[in-house]
C-alpha cells in the first residue's frame, strides 16, 4: 500500500489506475492513506496563501511567514506545524543566512580544549587571585535584561556588573572596566603602573562575548585568560550559585519592574546589598568587600604594585 501512495504522490499514477494495476479497492487505499499523505491533506487549503507569502517576502523566515499568515491572511497554524509543511511541500526558504565564521580565537581555544580552563588547575587562596564572569537573562515585566557580573572567586566580592537590554561584547567589557576602577580603588593603587607584580586570572565561558579581540586584549594587557569546556556550567560554580540565588531571591521583585531603568536601580542596590552588607559563611561570616578590604591591608607587599 505504501508502494501504491508513493506513486500516486509522484504522479506516476491516478488513484483509479493504481488501484486496478495493484487489485486493490480505492477504499482500502483511502483507509491506508499515511500519516504524512493525512497530514497534508489536513493543511492543503494553506498552501497557496503560504506560498503567496513566501514570493511576496523572500527574506521572511518561519516566525515571519506565521505572523504574515495570521495577521494579514487570517489563517492561524503552529509554528513547528508551519515548518514541517514546508519540507513536505518543498517549499524551502530564500533566505541567505550567514553562517558565523569561527575566529582565531576560538579556533586557539578549541585546539586547547580542556587546557584552556586555568581556573581548576590553579590553587586560588587568596581575594584578587582569580575572577569569574557569566552572563544572566532577567525577565522583568517591560522586557527582558542581561546581567553581566565580575566577581572575585576566594573574597566573593562583585568588582564589576553591567545591564544591558543586548548580549553585545560592550555588556562584558563595561563590567570589566567597573571591576578594575574597583580594585584599583580597593588596592589603593596608581594607574601609572605599567608592569604589576599580581596577575589576575580571568574565568569566563566560550560565549561570542568572551572570545572577542575587544575582551581578550582588554584582560591580557593586565591578566590572564581561562576558559570553560564548552556546556560545562559546573566549570563556574561560583557564578552559577551567584546568579541561581540572585533569580530565586528576588524573582517576584524583578518579575513585577516595568522598565529597564528601574530594573537597573534595583540590580544596583541588590548588589550593593551583597557586597557590603550580606554576611558569607565562606569568608567567616563578613561581608565580601570588609573582608577583601582586611586582606589587603594585612598583606600590602602582595598588592602593593597591583595596577587596573
């Protein structure tokens, strides 16, 4: 049977010649008809109107086409539905995507594979030793945000953080550049020093962000570079943990925000909070900034040529 409906839907054969050719009843046929063969049948009436679209607006993609459909045609269909109809009708989309091209970067960090992550075979004892970054997505109800967080991985101190409604390379460095103002100020340091005898380690994933010529010649022109294996969130436990609390504890506060601006003033006072006022039972029940601030007053010949 199956035989019989492949050469019907080639054209090889009508229904009626079919049936004779093989002795079979046109009801059996019909009955026997495939899931696919009902599938189509079931959505026919759309294909014109779906192809109308298609030559009107080449460049639309599938979410595009779906909006067209239901806003300009009055015909509502599921998006992975809409997707699976154009495979079976041939109907594939014009679009010219461009596929991202690998930078040198990655390609050094690919070849380095597990080598590049510093973090895990470095004994990390000490504040300004070693920092991790990570990038979150906030959902607040005017839109959605992205938090991006430099954080100290022995002191627990936030140095750096930036809001942003994109994920664009900007989001990181403007972190960065925060977090070295910081510690600077922390350290009590001059800018003018060219050469520090501390060299920070730098721990972030693979993301576009990460790997860009901008960031990367940002950290190495003062520290150095570590890298997660690709999909391994337990490689940055403590940004993982930072973030998972940040979400839970104050998910109903963010989910209630109507603008981004507003959802900015409340991030800065959350992380103010956390900084100079929470209690970690990691660093001995202080805050992160109180003890990061002892350490280095009780160790100045470690910091004492620190430079951001």
């Amino acid at each position: 049977m199956e035989f019989a409906h492949t050469q019907v839907n080639l054209g090889n054969f009508g229904v009626n010649r079919i049936c004779r050719l093989l002795g079979i009843s046109k009801t059996s046929y019909y009955q026997s008809k495939n899931p696919q063969d009902k599938f189509e049948q079931k959505y026919l009436k759309l294909k014109k109107s779906i192809t109308d679209v298609i030559k009107a607006h080449p460049a639309y993609g599938i979410k595009r086409i779906k909006a067209e459909l239901e806003y300009k045609h009055d015909l509502r269909i599921g998006r992975d539905t809409l997707g699976k109809l154009l495979k079976i009708w041939g109907l594939s989309l014009s679009r010219n995507i461009k596929k991202k091209k690998i930078t040198l970067i990655q390609k050094i960090l690919k070849a380095m594979a597990s080598r590049a992550n510093l973090l895990i075979r470095t004994k990390i004892d000490k504040p300004l030793q070693a920092i991790t970054s990570d990038i979150t997505e906030l959902r607040f109800a005017g839109g959605r945000a992205y938090l991006c967080v430099h954080k100290d991985v022995f002191g627990q101190l936030v140095y750096g953080w930036n809001l942003g409604l994109t994920m664009e390379t900007n989001l990181v460095t403007n972190s960065l550049n925060k977090a070295r103002r910081q510690m600077t100020k922390l350290t009590k340091t001059s800018h003018q020093v060219k050469k520090p005898s501390t060299k920070i380690l730098y721990h972030q994933d693979r993301g576009s962000q990460y790997t860009s010529y901008q960031y990367v010649q940002a950290v190495l022109d003062q520290g150095s570079l570590s890298y997660s294996d690709p999909g391994t969130p337990t490689h940055n436990p403590g940004q993982e943990s930072f973030f998972g609390r940040f979400k839970h504890e104050y998910r109903d506060e963010i989910a209630e925000i109507k603008t981004f601006k507003e959802l900015e003033r409340f991030v800065k006072a959350k992380i103010k909070y956390y900084n100079y006022t929470r209690r970690h039972t990691s660093i001995g029940l202080i805050s992160p900034y109180k003890f990061t601030k002892l350490f280095v007053k009780n160790h100045p010949k470690w910091y004492g040529k620190f430079s951001t």
